[in-house]
C-alpha cells in the first residue's frame, strides 16, 4: 500500500497544532486527527504511514502493546 502525499504532514500538523506530547497510540493519534477535522481511514492506515516513517528516523515506534508512536521535530 502506498503511501499518500501529505498524509505524514497532516499528522505531524494535527501533533503540533494540537500542542500534544506523545507517544501516542495510533488509536489517540486517530482521534486527535478527527478532532481536527482530518479524515483518516483506519487506526491501521495511521500506523501504517507513520511505520514507514520511523524507518527514516522521524518517528520512534515504541514496541509496547499496544504500540505507541513518538513524532519527532513537530515544529518543522
């Protein structure tokens, strides 16, 4: 599954606008984005975009159960 344009830029905006500390579970980091009027297909779709991002160092994926994620650098 690809990964959409903006998608990781949109949690990353939500993240900061909404001022939040992490690591969040992709389930909160879902609802934040609904909250914040972005429409996300899943908790898995969340996981997904931001699984691929930690492997470029921009998200700490805390291997916990259930998983929890940490967005670095929010202010970029």
């Amino acid at each position: 599954m690809a990964i959409r344009q903006g998608e990781f830029e949109r949690i990353r905006a939500v993240l900061n606008d909404a001022d939040a500390d992490g690591p969040f579970t992709a389930r909160e980091i879902l609802d934040l984005l609904a909250e914040h009027d972005e429409d996300f297909d899943s908790v898995h779709r969340v996981a997904t975009v931001l699984g691929r991002r930690a492997q470029t160092g921009e998200v700490e994926v805390i291997e916990d159960q259930p998983y929890r994620y940490q967005v670095s650098e929010l202010g970029n």
